[in-house]
C-alpha cells in the first residue's frame, strides 16, 4: 500500500504516467484460453456457445483497444 502511494506520488510529481499493462495482458490471455477452451467444448449448446465464442472476441477487442489507447496516451 505505501509502495503504491508512493508510486503516485512520483507520477503526480513528475506529470507522466507510464502504463502498466501487466493485468490487461492477463485478462487477454485469460479471454484466448476461454476461447480455445470453447472451441474444443462438444457443438451446440442451443446457441450458447456461439454466443460466448462472439462474446469472447468482443471482450478481447476491447481489452486489446484498451491496451492500445493506454500505450498511445500514457507510454508503454
């Protein structure tokens, strides 16, 4: 908890920030095993496991738009 006070402090204090992107990439890796995940569950579900499958990508576009814009405002 101080290390992460301290941490905005110095980013306050300088007026650049640096984006962590350690947990966005997590959650992307954490969507692509989902999604494989997905592809090898039995066909059908009534509809359910297309669904999820869209669903999915759309959750990893957002996450990777995320990722992106963070990059492009607040640096690597």
């Amino acid at each position: 908890m101080v290390g992460t006070a301290a941490a905005s402090l110095v980013v306050a204090s300088t007026g650049s920030a640096v984006a962590y992107q350690g947990n966005m990439e997590r959650a992307l890796g954490s969507l692509q095993e989902a999604l494989v995940d997905l592809h090898h569950a039995s066909s059908d579900k009534g509809g359910h496991k297309g669904r999820a499958i869209a669903l999915i990508q759309q959750a990893m576009n957002e996450v990777q738009a995320g990722i992106n814009f963070a990059a492009q405002h607040f640096g690597d």
